[in-house]
C-alpha cells in the first residue's frame, strides 16, 4: 500500500507540472494580448485563424470578388483615448500578388481609424470589379510613437476569386467580322491568377468556379500534364478524368460544348501567312478546311496529339491551333508565342475568331464513314442531309431516294464511292444483292470529281465555298480541269458515278443526276484508316435546291 501510495504522489507531481507549464504558456499568450497598459494592435482574423501553411500569417479567402468590399477588424489593448486615433498600414509587395487601382483599392487610403473611446478600428478594401484571377492582398499594420504592434498578429492576407479575366480593349482589333487580339495570355489549371476556360466568342477566360456558372460560354480548357505537357481540352471531351478532381466536370456542368481542335506542328510560311493574312469568318473557314484536309498526311503526324479531337496535346511555341465549334458557331486560329509548361504556368497566343451563321451559308458538316456491308450502320450517305446509316435504315422508298452514294473497300482499288445506280455493285455479291432489290426509281444517279493530291489552291477553293453559287462553279471548274491534272486517272478520278483510290486529302465533288434532286456537294476526305472497319472522315458541303 505504501508504495502505491507513493506512485500515486509521484503521478500528481507530474500532472501538476504538466497543466502548470500548460497554463503558464496560455497565460503568457494572454498577457501579451490583453494584460498591456500600453497600447498595442492586432488584426482579429490573425488572431482566430492559424496561420497559412509556410507563412506567418494567415490568408483568408478566397471570397467572390463580386462582394464588393471587405472590412479587417483592427483590436487595440490598453486604455482608450478621448480621441481619434489614426493609424497606418502598408501593402506587403513580396507576398501580394493583387494590383492597387485593378483589383482593389482603399476608399480611406492607407490610415485608418480607431474612435475615441473605443478598442477597435476597421480597415476596408474595396474589391474593384475588372480584377481577374485569384489574386492576394497582405496588409501590416505599422506602430507609430505611441502604439505599438502585437507581432505575431500585425500581418493579415485576403484572397479574392474573380470569376474571369476579360481581355485588355487597347488590344482588340476589330477586324471586319473577327477579333483579332496579340499576346492573349491563358493560365493552365492551377493558375487561377489568370484562369484556363477560354470563351472565345468574347476572349473572356475563367477560373473553374466561374466556368461552372457559365459552362454554356466555355469553348476549351488549358491543363498542363506530367507526361503530356500543354493540353487544350473541350468540356466535351472525355478527358479530364486525366486530372485529379477534374473528372466530374462532364457530370456536374449543366453544358458541355463540343467540336474539334487541330494542332499543326511546323507550319510553313505559307500557312503562317494564312493566319497572318486571315481578316474574315471566311478566311477562318477557310484554314480549317485546309487542315482538315491536310493534316493527317503531314510530316510527323499523331491523331492523339495533333487530332482533329476533343483534346490536344504537347502545345509548343511556333504552332498553329485551330478550333472549330458547331455547337458555338465559331472558328478560332490560334499562332502559340509561348508556353510555360506547368500546372501554375500559361500560354499567349496571337488569336483570330469569329462566329457564323449556318443559316447564311449552305449546309456544312462533318461525317464519319466506315465502308459498307450488309450489317454495318453507316456506309450510305445522303448529302442533303450530310447522314450516314446502312441498308436497315434505307427500308422505304423515300429513305432510298434520299442515298446518293455508297462507300465501299476493295483489295485492288481501296477506298470506292460509288452511286446507287452504278452497276459496279456487282463485286460486292452480298451488297449487290441488296441493292438490285431497290426500284431503277429508287437508285439515283450522280457524278464524282475527284482531285486526287490536291494543291493548296484547290483545297482552299473547296475550303472557301460558303454559298451555292460557289460550289456550282467549284464543280464545273473541277469538272473541265480535272483530265489536265498530273497523274489523273479516268477510272480513278471521273468524272464517273463511281470513284477509286480515294486517300487522306482527296477533294471530290458530286453532282446528282436524279430528276427532283438539284444537289451539288463537295467532300473534303479528312483522315481514312485502311484496317477495318475502314474509318474516313470528311468535311462535306451540300446544298439542295
């Protein structure tokens, strides 16, 4: 007993001394607050909140920007004074990353007030509505001869979120029907000082909160990757899921825009010049017509990277980025100046956008093919309507009467478009045996024109058409010169109801023979993968009259 008696001693002992080096510390905290007879400050949000990790102060926010103001309760100890007390303070440049004047301003300049007969003052911040990004104001308050500062809490910072960055106006050109802007900065997606969702219609760009809001204005997002470097993205795309805690973008946007983005890498000056010289909606049509049909067949290219896609990758100066949006009617030409590639980094870019209206152009659209057989639901094609489906979606005469052509892989002469009353079905036995069960009615008669190696010239001519009058005369150009062109093949390249041989790049036209259907058509072949299914992808133009 007496021994346990004496352990018992010893633990008192020892929990005594404990609670007393406790309290002898909160009490020395509390002294040095509260029990001055002489006056010192503080700022009460240095005193509630812990400090920001590797800093000594803490940093409060972010608060929308579109708060308007914020006041920092300032604490004085000691006794009060029958007067007014005006006290300073001063910006922290090192560790404020907001601008006076844009950002925020003091409506009261940099003095504030403690009242007489009072413990406390306010220092207000006005936040200015043309801020942008996430920026960081830090304030300290500064003694004066007869006040002091409470050291550890005279330093307080404020993080603010604007929800868009909108461009400098001294910078916009107003170029007929485009905006032409120079050195158009996008942050990636940890800088939220600047923001990565881009609307291109207005070049305003987004922090991610404010890109939630307005999903239904966001054309394309920049996120950097370890392995992948500057990436640009559509809230489309099915990519984002790449990034930790951006995957729930395509489930929580009430919007996702989608399109296509191309990336050119080693453009020569002659491209250069396109963009340069670009001054027009139809200019901007234009390029991305020429790229669709170029690019697949360029030096060193990679679909993954250089797309047509949702999704781009490895953007490095000196490149050309296009992007293309039916869903937003607009085109964007973008030449990259610089990059900084890293999660906090950016991008500028001399940019070129514009929006059209589909209504004041013929019909314009892209298409996916895959070469026809007796199952398959898309190697029919009506260009009127710029479709594609298979024999069980061509059931009825006036689904019948609507396919202009079939789309058709041999072993001796590739890619084929054939018209439905051409009677080169035959060696295709199974296809041929559907086909002969259509009516002569029901299988119209057209003509191809293919231009097999393009030139630059004809591609842009196919690029450029944006009304019937256009594609008329592009086909009867077409059609008059195609039997000059070097390496022309009648059989191959018409003009004939049927054509062969048909290759990333080509630029066919089509006129339809049928009674009642006056339709002309150009087809810009995008990309074609020779393994099966034979995927193509084309750019097409129609028009019905």
């Amino acid at each position: 007993m007496k021994r346990n008696s004496r352990d018992m001693k010893r633990l008192m002992i020892y929990t005594i001394c404990a609670l007393t080096t406790l309290l002898t510390g909160c009490f020395k905290d509390y002294e040095e607050r509260y029990l001055f007879s002489e006056n010192r400050i503080e700022f009460e949000d240095a005193v509630t909140n812990g400090n920001t990790s590797g800093k000594t102060f803490p940093i409060l926010g972010p608060i929308p920007a579109e708060t308007g103001k914020y006041k920092f309760r300032v604490n004085m100890t000691g006794a009060h004074s029958d007067q007014d007390r005006i006290i300073p303070f001063r910006i922290v440049p090192e560790e404020t990353t907001a601008v006076e004047g844009r950002d925020y301003a003091f409506p009261h300049g940099r003095d504030f007030v403690i009242p007489a007969n009072s413990s406390f003052g306010y220092i207000e911040v006005e936040l200015l509505p043309d801020g942008s990004g996430m920026p960081t104001l830090v304030l300290e308050l500064l003694p004066r001869d007869d006040m002091k500062v409470l050291d550890r809490y005279h330093k307080i910072g404020l993080r603010f979120l604007y929800q868009l960055t909108k461009p400098d106006p001294d910078k916009i050109q107003h170029i007929n029907d485009i905006i032409s802007y120079s050195d158009f900065l996008i942050g990636a997606h940890s800088n939220q000082n600047i923001g990565n969702f881009v609307d291109f219609n207005t070049l305003n760009v987004y922090v991610r909160a404010g890109a939630e809001v307005n999903s239904q204005h966001i054309d394309v997002g920049l996120m950097n990757g370890s392995t992948t470097g500057m990436n640009f993205l559509m809230p489309g795309s099915t990519a984002w899921s790449s990034w930790s805690g951006w995957g729930t973008i395509p489930a929580t946007w009430p919007h996702l825009n989608t399109g296509e983005i191309m990336r050119v890498i080693d453009p020569d000056q002659g491209e250069l010049d396109m963009f340069q010289n670009a001054s027009s909606v139809a200019d901007l049509l234009a390029i991305h017509g020429y790229f669709s049909a170029t690019l697949s067949t360029r030096p060193g290219y990679n679909a993954t990277n250089d797309g047509p896609a949702m999704r781009i990758r490895h953007l490095t100066p000196g490149q050309l980025v296009i992007v293309y949006s039916a869903d937003r009617k607009n085109v964007t030409v973008m030449r990259i100046k610089s990059t900084v590639p890293a999660n906090t980094g950016e991008i500028v870019v001399d940019v070129k956008t514009g929006q059209f209206d589909p209504d004041n152009r013929i019909k314009t659209d892209l298409l996916t093919l895959e070469e026809l057989n007796t199952t398959r639901p898309n190697g029919l094609v009506d260009l009127a309507g710029i479709n594609s489906y298979g024999f069980d979606n061509a059931q009825t005469t006036m689904e019948r009467t609507s396919t202009d052509f079939a789309y058709l892989w041999s072993s001796s002469s590739n890619a084929n478009f054939i018209a439905m009353n051409n009677t080169g079905f035959s060696g295709w036995a199974s296809i041929n045996n559907i086909v002969t069960t259509w009516s002569t009615a029901e299988r119209n008669p057209g003509t191809f024109v293919q231009l097999s190696n393009p030139t630059a010239a004809e591609i842009l001519t196919a690029a450029r058409i944006t009304n019937r009058a256009q594609l008329i005369d592009a086909y009867n150009q077409a059609e008059a010169d195609v039997a000059s062109r070097p390496g022309y093949n009648a059989t191959n390249d018409g003009p004939s109801s049927r054509v062969r041989e048909i290759k990333a790049g080509s630029v066919i036209y089509f006129k339809s023979g049928s009674s009642g259907r006056d339709l002309y058509s150009v087809m810009i072949v995008r990309s074609l993968n020779t393994a099966s299914p034979r995927r193509m992808e084309l750019l097409i133009k129609s028009d019905l009259n």
